[in-house]
C-alpha cells in the first residue's frame, strides 16, 4: 500500500495541478472531507536524527543491534563494541565485548547490567556501574541473548540465550559456579529471546515458543506463520507490551498474543506466580497481514508502531546478506507504521535514513523506552511517560516520539476546538498570545459552569498584569463566596492591587477552617506593605481558644503579630506552635526578657540553644525561674533531661549561681551524666552528704561512694569499698597516702594481709609510705604470693635508689648549709658607719690609712635599733647620741663612738703585737679580719671589740 505523507516529511508529495475550472461546489465538498480527515486523523509522531557522537561513532562503524533502558541506550556494532549512550546520543561508556557483530543486546530492568551475544561464539554481561564483567563461550555464533528482569536484585545471576547451534540456554549461577541447562534444541537456530517477569519467549525455525521459569513449565507454542520468508532473510521480532501481551511481528504477519493466568501483583518485571491449571490458556487476540515486510515492532498505548521495510520486485524469497549492503541502491525509504490491532492506519510516515537505498530489512532495527502503557489515554501522553521510538540502521539512528503539547495546542486551535486548547496551555507548553485567543471567553464559560477552581487557575494567564481586571474578579470571586480558590493566584506584584482586595481575601480565608492553610502560605509569602495586618488580627482573635483554630490559623496570627509589631505576642504563639526558627525572632527582636514564660516550650524546641541562651542571660532569668518552669512540667521525664542540661551548664559557667539545687544536680548526673558526678561532687561545697551518698549507693557508684565517705571522715568505711567492692589496692594506696593517718594504713594491711594478690599489690605500692619489711613481718607463714620474688627485688631496688637518693640530698643540704652559714657569719661582721656630716667623715677616712675606709658611710642617720648596750657605746657607756661624734654599729648589736672603738683598736693592736714574738698569733684576738686580707686596698675590716673579747 502506498504511505500516507507525513507532516514532518517533504512538502512536495503533496503538489496540486490547477483546478481553476473545478466546480466550486466540488472543490468546497473535497475540503470538508479533508477537514473531517484531518481532524480525525492528527499526526502521532515527529522525527529527529540522533546527535551526539553517534555521527562519528558510525562515520567508522556500522551499527548492528540497539537496547534500550530507562535511563541509556546500548548500541552494539559490526565490529563488536557495546556504546553506552544518554537519549541525546552522548556516548557515556564503550566495552569492546566482542571479535564479531554484535547480534543483539539486552538490559535488566533496573538498568544497571547489559546483556550482549555476538558471531564470534561469547555471550558478555557487563555491570554499568562496576567492575564486575561475565564471558561465557559457546564457540558457536549466537544471536539472541535475555538476561533476567531482576538480574541485578538477584544472586542467580540467570540468562538465556541461543544461536546457530539450535539450543537455548538457560545459565544460573549455582553454589559450585554458573551452570548452563539446555531448555531446548533441535528446531533449528534461536532467532530472538525475550524475558518478561517469569516468562521466557523465543523464537526458532518451528514458531515461538513460551517458558514459565518460576514453575519450571512450558506455556505454550505458536507455530510460525505460513509464507513467511525465512529467519535467515527477515528475523522475527518478539515484544512484550505488558505482563500478558506478546506481540510477535514475524514477515508480513503480526500476532498479539495474550497469556491468560492467575497473576497478581507483579509490575514492571516483578515475577508472578502462574497456575499450572491455566498454564495454556494463551489467546491469539489479534493478527493481521501487512503490505510490508515488518523489521521492528512496538507497543504506542492501545496501538502498534510497525518499522516497515517496502519490498522491491527483487525481494522475494531471495537470500541476502544483512551485512553486506546492495550495491545497485534502489531500495526504499523504510516507513513508520501507526496501527491498530485490527490493522488500521492511524499515521505513516516515510524515514529519509542514511544510506536507505542500500538496505534491506534484516538491516533495521526498532527499539523503544520502556514505559506504561496506562499513561495513554485519549490520544495524549502524560508529561514525562512519552514514549521514545529508536530506529536504527547500519549509518544512522532516527528518533521518532509523539507530537508535543504545543503541536497538538496549535492543531486544536486550527480546528477550533478551543477548550482543549486551553487545557493542553495549562500545562504550560502553550505561547502567551494564545491565551488571549481562548482564555476570556473559556473564563466565563468556566463560571456559568461553576468550574470555580479551573477559572481561577486560568486567571493569571487571561488577566496577567492587568489590576483593574484582578480586582473585579476578586470582588466577583468574593460574591461568590469562591475566593479561596482564587487567592493562590492573586498577584503581588506586576500588577499591585489595591489593599482592599488582599484584605478581603485574607478574612475570607480566615473564616473558612479549611482555609486556613491557604492563609498562612499568603501572609507568609505575600509582601506586608501591600496590605494591613489589623483587619485580619481583628477577624482571628475571635477565633483563638475556640474549636475553630487550627495550628495554620495560629502561625497565621503569629505573623501578622510580627507584621504588625506586636513581638510578644507572636513570640507566645510561635513557642506554643514549637517553631525552629524562634530563636532567631528572639535575637531578631530582642526578646530576652520574656522567654522566661516559655522555657520549657523553648527547650522542647532546641534544648541546647535554650539553655545557651538561658545561660547567657542568667540575669535576666534566674535559674529559680527556669528550675520551677521544668519541674511544673507535665512531661517529666523530658523536663529533667532538661533540667539536667541548664544546671550542668550553669555550674560550668559559675559553681555557685545553682548552689540551692545542687542536691537535685547530684540526682540528675547520677541518672543522666555519672562520669560527670564525681567531678561535680569534688567542685561543689552545696549539696548534703548524706542525700548524694544514698543517690551514689542506689546507683552503685563506686569511686563516689568512696569519695563522699572520706568527706565525711568515714575513712575505713570508705577503704573497705575500695577494697571489697571495687579491688583495686592502687586506688586504696592512694586514697589512704592521701588521708596520712597511720592507723589508717594499719587498717588497710589488716583488710589486705589474707588476700595474696593484694599483698603483692600493696609491697609494690608501700614504697616511701610504710617499710615493706613491717608487712613483710606480718604476712601470715604460708601465705603464697604472686610474683613474691619479683616484687621484693623490686621492693629492695626502689628502697635502694630511695636511699641513695637521700643520702645524696643530705650532703647537698649539709654543703648548702655550711657555705650559706659562713656567707651570714661574713655579712654579720661587717659595721654600719653612721656620721651626721658626710663631707667631715670622708675627709678623715681620706686622710688616714685606718679600716673604716670600706664601712658603709649612712648620711644623717638615727640609730634607732635598741643596742645590747641600752643605746650607749660599750666601751665609754655614754649615750651614742652625742653631738659630732660618729657611731660605729655591727650586726651583733654593739654599737661604738668612732673615736672610741678607734683608740681601744690601736691599743690592742700594739698589746697584741707586743706579747708575740713575730710569728705567733692569738687566734679569735687579732683585731684584723683574717679573711679579709685580701682587699684590694690592703686594709682590713673593723671587728666588734666586745665579740673579739668574748671570743679570747
């Protein structure tokens, strides 16, 4: 049959000669019916060459066989590559699978593994998203491959596959490896497998034959059909359009078949059970020869897309080959079918391909993305489950997929059909200038119809900017009691209505409970100049306490509180509603000083900003406050985890500003936080003894108990915890080294002496508290202790280097003392020199050579130390206050007249000098300091006379 012209193809098909002596009447009728036509018969497809690198990819090779996924397309080619390509043709992966053509490909239903089976013999699986590569050999070409629906979900690992050699194959993974059971041979070669839930379809020489996996058991067989050319020339196609309808496309036959069983549940490829009482139950529902030789089918909602091959006079049962094009280029341009299952045409379309003139059928291929067939209804498709048809020859990929929303606006337009216009614009795909065509008068139609809820969706696109017109269907809305519909679509901006008609939608909502909803996304969104927030206060506050309000209405409130700057208020409700975003309206606002009414609604919220924020402004809010809000909770169990988390964080920030609950904080760490309840009870001075060693005792707190009992003087009780119940001697050694009470560690001796591996724990310990040799004496004879021998030389090692070390730190003392002892005798023997005029001193120091030359000389100094001599000079006894005479003061406390100690000096001296022979010397009575021989000036420093005396 001769193709219908295609909108999408050659304007020139449809050339006209001149008709001017055509009666009119015959011209006018001739374009009604071609009107009526035309109406029924809208085109169904549009067409586009895919982009991308296939181009390039074909400019070298020569494409074989197609799949297609959800969300990619496989390419297999002559030179035995596998193209992972988007829907834009962008190539996205490459696999060299194969030495030889690829003969076809196959995806799992989730899209993430590829099937492949080529000449060279190997069957590949390959994961698209990891390194896991299957390849099996058959060392026979093979030409149909399926892997299982769930391959991806399943451990099975399951495929089917066939070829030349007539067997399919059925491979599963078992324990000892993959395992291949033939399901069936003998029949000729497999020509094409396809997987559907549980069911298995292939075709051979004989027919098509159908396979239950999950029960193990054949279906059913459909013989070939009769005249059909052979497999070798025109390969059958297999499709499964649902769970229970295969279309078998096979020669110019097409045959739907319908799979009647029990199933339930399964969708997309989810197995379903079948029942062996309806295991034959298949129906042959449709078929119907065609003009043409079929080189792809495919499902198009309650039709077929047939890919059409046009035989020549030469194509007749004749063989050839697939692969190698013709050389004398006469083929036709192959076509795209839209049919029914009775075999109407509902669109046909001529594809310009690449290279057509050389092809023959066995070189096309169709493919289609999967897709739900249910989304089709009424001639259109649902936005995004259009399907996608891929016609595929050795140079070329064409894409072929429903007109769009706008083709099918502007054709109903052209046919007037105008309130189908504007529900395919509503979608969006519809131009603006449109609008004006059909919306006013589609608008009105909508009210008489009281389609309120559609005239108001189509408002912003027949009003657009203009306010008068808003503003009078608001009011119109209003008087029909219909204005919530319309108030999501009430503009703000561009154009700005007057204030009256926001208000007025705003009560109106407020009113309707279901509303309230729509209130609160308006107040939120809409901007607050634009209207005044008191009329709508007004309306709600009516309402609050009432059965009426809702949560919406309430956050409602709260914001136009806030619009309105009533901050307290909106504060209030915004903490009953829970809200996380409140602690910004604080900081925003400056609210600190009312949150002490909503702590525990704020810590319910965010208990940890709560209590920062508590802690924080602790001034404000005193903790008396926060604590009787906590526990005037009805939830307490939540109101002391809360409790708990103020006070911990109060008493890190000051120890005392919480003392009065300190009791009650023991309480809380004993219950919430115990490793922070012996710090706590080591830092605080607030809380009862008794009460936190009851908590301790009931919560079995150990190292507490035996903190609190050595602060309440309980030594031994403690001791004994330590010992019986924790057994730790260490902790015991240095509780007791802590408490320095002898008879404390008489005490832990006498709870240790029985316990062996306890003695041996306290001789390593005792070192530099007790002599080891004392418990040593007192161990029980018998008694066998663990690593007693290591433990004494350790015992005596460490007593070793203790002894040392104090015998070292004694003769350093011992030297310290000596040589600061000589430093203090040195310093004490030197003389103070007080003079009343310095200029006098210094001139007789100047002019003789006696000792007093390096005494410190004090200007104008009073000597007001009480001396030995009762304030008089020790050798003349009159009182040192003299009027211009000098003193002579020592650190002994003998004090001198100058002149004085200066005559009784050389007296001595000369006695001293008289009574030895020249080389004797009374030690103790030389006058001169022998130490101090060495000076510089060769004088010697002036000794007390009394000292020196006392000393001979």
């Amino acid at each position: 049959m001769s193709p219908k012209p295609s909108e999408n193809g050659t304007e020139g098909d449809d050339e006209r000669e001149e008709d001017d002596e055509q009666d009119t009447e015959e011209e006018d009728t001739n374009n009604e019916e071609a009107e009526d036509e035309e109406e029924e018969d809208e085109p169904r497809l549009k067409y586009q060459r895919m982009g991308g690198t296939v181009p390039s990819l074909l400019s070298n090779d020569a494409a074989s066989c197609v799949a297609v996924a959800e969300r990619m397309i496989a390419l297999g080619t002559h030179s035995g590559s596998v193209h992972i390509l988007d829907f834009l043709g962008n190539q996205v992966k490459e696999f060299k699978a194969h030495t030889a053509a690829v003969n076809d490909l196959c995806f799992d239903i989730e899209g993430e593994f590829i099937g492949s089976c080529s000449d060279d013999g190997s069957v590949v699986i390959i994961s698209l998203f990891t390194d896991e590569k299957l390849k099996f050999e058959y060392h026979r070409p093979m030409k149909a491959i399926a892997i299982d629906p769930d391959y991806a979900r399943k451990s099975s690992r399951r495929f089917v596959a066939g070829g030349l050699a007539g067997n399919l194959y059925f491979n599963v993974k078992k324990w000892l490896g993959y395992r291949d059971q033939v399901l069936h041979s003998g029949e000729g070669p497999i020509h094409a497998v396809k997987w559907r839930t549980s069911l298995i379809v292939w075709a051979n020489d004989a027919g098509v034959k159908v396979y239950d996996a999950a029960n193990d058991q054949r279906v059913t067989f459909i013989e070939r059909p009769r005249g059909s050319p052979r497999p070798e020339i025109l390969l059958p196609h297999l499709v499964w359009q649902d769970d229970a309808l295969l279309v078998i496309g096979w020669g110019t036959t097409i045959k739907i078949a319908s799979i009647k069983t029990n199933q339930a549940g399964g969708v997309n490829g989810s197995y379903r059970q079948i029942t062996s009482s309806n295991m034959n139950q298949v129906d042959i529902v449709a078929s119907f020869q065609t003009s043409y030789f079929i080189s792809g089918v495919a499902p198009f909602g309650d039709s077929l897309v047939v890919l059409a091959y046009i035989p020549g006079e030469e194509d007749g049962d004749k063989e050839f080959s697939s692969s190698v094009p013709s050389r004398q280029g006469n083929a036709q341009r192959p076509e795209v079918h839209v049919v029914t299952w009775n075999n109407d045409e509902l669109a046909t379309d001529a594809l310009p391909v690449l290279g057509f003139e050389h092809y023959k059928a066995k070189d096309y291929s169709l493919a289609h993305v999967p897709f739900s067939g249910s989304s089709y209804a009424g001639g259109q498709w649902a936005a995004g489950d259009e399907p996608l048809y891929y016609v595929v020859s050795p140079k070329d990929v064409v894409i072929a997929k429903p007109r769009d929303a706008e083709d099918h606006i502007n054709w109903l337009l052209q046919h007037g059909w105008h309130e189908k216009a504007l529900a395919a614009v509503e979608a969006g795909q519809g131009r603006s200038e449109l609008l004006d065509e059909v919306g006013s008068r589609y608008l009105d139609h909508l009210i008489v119809e009281r389609k309120y809820a559609e005239a108001a969706s189509l408002c912003p696109k027949v009003l657009r900017g203009s306010a008068s017109a808003w503003e009078r269907w608001v009011f119109h809305f209003a008087h029909l009691r219909q204005l919530p519909v319309l108030v999501p679509y009430i503009p703000t901006e561009n154009p700005v209505l007057r204030d009256t008609a926001y208000e007025v939608a705003l009560v109106a909502l407020a009113t309707i409970p279901s509303s309230h909803k729509d209130l609160l996304s308006a107040v939120k969104s809409w901007p607050p100049a634009i209207y005044s927030a008191s009329p709508i206060i007004a309306a709600i506050e009516p309402q609050l306490n009432t059965s009426s309000m809702t949560d919406e209405l309430k956050e409602a409130l709260a914001v136009l509180y806030e619009i309105d700057g009533q901050y307290e208020k909106a504060f209030a409700l915004y903490a009953d509603l829970t809200k996380p975003d409140i602690f910004e309206f604080i900081e925003k606002h400056n609210l600190h000083d009312v949150i002490r009414e909503k702590v525990f609604q704020l810590m319910v919220i965010d208990h940890k900003r709560t209590v920062s924020l508590l802690i924080q402004y602790r001034d404000l809010i005193t903790p008396a406050e926060v604590v009787s809000q906590l526990l005037a909770s009805k939830k307490q169990t939540d109101s002391r985890y809360f409790l708990y988390e103020y006070l911990h964080a109060l008493f890190g920030v000051n120890p005392h500003a919480g003392r009065d609950y300190h009791d009650m904080q023991v309480e809380l760490y004993a219950e919430y936080d115990q490793k922070m309840l012996l710090p706590f009870l080591r830092s605080s001075q607030h809380y009862m003894l008794e009460k936190a060693y009851e908590i301790c005792l009931k919560k079995d707190l150990l190292s507490e108990q035996v903190f609190i009992l050595g602060r309440m003087g309980n030594a031994k009780q403690a001791l004994a915890v330590i010992i019986d119940k924790q057994g730790d001697i260490e902790e015991a050694v240095e509780f007791v080294s802590m408490q320095h009470d002898d008879d404390l560690w008489e005490e832990l001796i006498r709870q240790c002496i029985n316990k062996p591996e306890m003695v041996g724990v306290l001789l390593e310990h005792t070192v530099g508290n007790l002599d080891p040799l004392y418990i040593v004496n007192i161990v029980p004879n018998g008694l066998e202790i663990p690593r007693l021998r290591d433990r004494l030389v350790k015992i005596i090692t460490d007593y070793r280097t203790e002894t040392s070390l104090r015998h070292g730190c004694n003769d350093i003392l011992k030297a310290d003392i000596v040589n600061l002892l000589v430093k203090y005798y040195k310093e004490a023997r030197r003389a103070i020199y007080l003079s009343n005029e310095e200029k006098g001193t210094r001139s007789k120091i100047d002019a003789g050579t006696n000792p007093m030359d390096r005494a410190p000389v004090l200007k104008s100094m009073e000597a007001k130390s009480k001396t030995r001599a009762g304030g008089r000079c020790c050798i003349c006894f009159d009182p040192l206050s003299i009027q211009n005479a000098s003193v002579i003061v020592f650190f002994c406390c003998h004090a001198y007249h100058l002149h004085c100690l200066m005559d009784s000096t050389n007296s001595i001296t000369t006695q001293k000098r008289a009574n030895t022979s020249g080389n004797s010397y009374a030690n103790g009575d030389y006058i001169e300091d022998e130490d101090d021989q060495n000076t510089p000036s060769g004088t010697s420093r002036m000794r007390c006379i009394m000292c020196t005396t006392a000393a001979g």
